[in-house]
C-alpha cells in the first residue's frame, strides 16, 4: 500500500530548520504521514507544532516527490514551505533535536532525499515541481527478521554490521551506538 507523507521547510535567515529523531538520531525536515481523515495542511500544521514547537501557515508547493520502488507500494511526500506565526521552539517527545542549518552546511547523517529537497527549497524556483526519485527500500519487502539473515549471509554475521551495512546501503550514517539501540527497538 502506498504512504503519503508531508514534509515542512522552515527558513530562517537563509537557514533550513531540521529534526533528529531517536533511534536512528538523523536529521530531517519536519513533518510526517497523512493518516486517513487528516488533510495535507492539517497533517503539515499538526507534525510541525508537535516535532518543534513552531506555530505556523503553509506558504508555496516546493515539490511532490515519488519513490514508487519504496517498501511495497511506493511513496509519495508533499514538500511544503512553512512559514512561522508563533510558538515557542521545544522539543516534541519523539525529536531529540531541532536546529537551523545553512543548506551548504547540511549534518552528514542527514536522510540522502532530503538533501534535494533542501537544494530545492532554495533553488529559487516559483512553482512546485513533480519529482520522481529512484530511491529503492534497503529492505525490499522483507521485514527486519529477514533482512538479516540474508545479509549474514554475505558476510556480515553480526546484527549491528549487517544493519549498519543495509543503512549504509541507503545513504544512512550511524554511529554503533545508533545501531544498537535501533536493533534493540526492532
């Protein structure tokens, strides 16, 4: 089954806000699925106050991205401008980070799609663009139980080297520690 995501780009100063999430503890920009009933506004306004605090409006349509090789069903995520009406900047309780950053500064252990998206935000275009990214789901359709053992069975016999490696796979950096705690949660 397809999943629908959206995604906030808040800029300050020439600077893109981001979020770190437990337990993977990379960065991204704001936002997350829109569940039945919600709509993409709603969705956008909802997972921004909740992950930063930030009270804000929706501004333009950066883009729409499609990943159609992403887990079963594929992935669409809707990349909007969020501009800031108020709000006090805090930590929701699922983010254990939030930090402004110059798009030419961007975390190393930031999500790979993310980085066109942002370079979108402030390639000065006007209207929104339609995007189709070749991003193909480390994991194919298997679960997690699965997805090791095949692994180990290119060599990486221990969980944290074969996780790391399908992480790497997709672009993701951690730390040991961040795969540990990510495999203690799966």
């Amino acid at each position: 089954m397809s999943t629908f995501s959206v995604e906030v780009a808040i800029v300050d100063n020439g600077r893109v806000l981001l979020v770190r999430e437990p337990p993977l503890h990379c960065w991204r920009l704001p936002g997350g699925p829109v569940l039945d009933g919600m709509t993409l506004s709603g969705a956008a306004i909802r997972h921004t106050k909740e992950q930063t605090g930030l009270d804000i409006r929706l501004g333009r349509l950066i883009g729409l991205y499609s990943r159609p090789q992403w887990r079963a069903g594929g992935d669409t995520a809707c990349v909007v401008l969020g501009l800031t009406m108020g709000g006090r900047r805090e930590l929701g309780a699922r983010v254990d980070r939030a930090r402004y950053f110059f798009p030419n500064a961007l975390p190393d252990n930031l999500f790979p799609w993310d980085r066109q998206r942002i370079a979108d935000v402030f390639s000065g275009q006007q209207r929104g663009i339609i995007v189709d990214e070749q991003v193909v789901w480390p994991f194919a359709t298997q679960e997690m139980d699965q997805i090791l053992p095949s692994l180990a069975e290119e060599g990486f016999a221990e969980p944290e080297a074969a996780l790391a490696e399908a992480l790497r796979r997709l672009g993701v950096v951690l730390s040991a520690e961040d795969v540990a705690a990510l495999l203690q949660g799966s």
